[in-house]
C-alpha cells in the first residue's frame, strides 16, 4: 500500500503558483492514505489517492 509521509509537506508547493499547501486529511492510519493539498494563494486542490498526491494542475488531469 502507498501512504504519503507528513514530512513531504516540508517540500511540496503549488506546482501552479508555488504557494504553500494546507493539507486535509481524511483517512490516516499511521501514514495519510487519503485526503487533499489546497494551495493557500491560488486554492487550487490537489487529491490524495491511496497515499500518493496528484499534483497535475486541475487541466491535465484524466
């Protein structure tokens, strides 16, 4: 299974603005299996999916 490690957020920014990410989680275990990044200048929304972050801008996403 893939989780996404809180230290990431140390090194994740807005691949859109740069801007700094809020995270929202909404499954956690002892890692953050599910949940969302939002950009805190653009607002942008990021999905965490089974642990892995997509950070593809909302037009390049399937």
């Amino acid at each position: 299974m893939n989780v996404m490690k809180r230290e990431l957020m140390e090194i994740l920014a807005c691949p859109v603005c740069k801007g700094d990410l809020e995270l929202e989680v909404t499954i956690e275990g002892d890692e953050i299996e599910a949940g969302y990044l939002r950009c805190l200048v653009c607002g942008i929304t990021y999905p965490i999916e089974d642990g892995i972050p997509n950070m593809l801008p909302p037009e390049l996403r399937a």
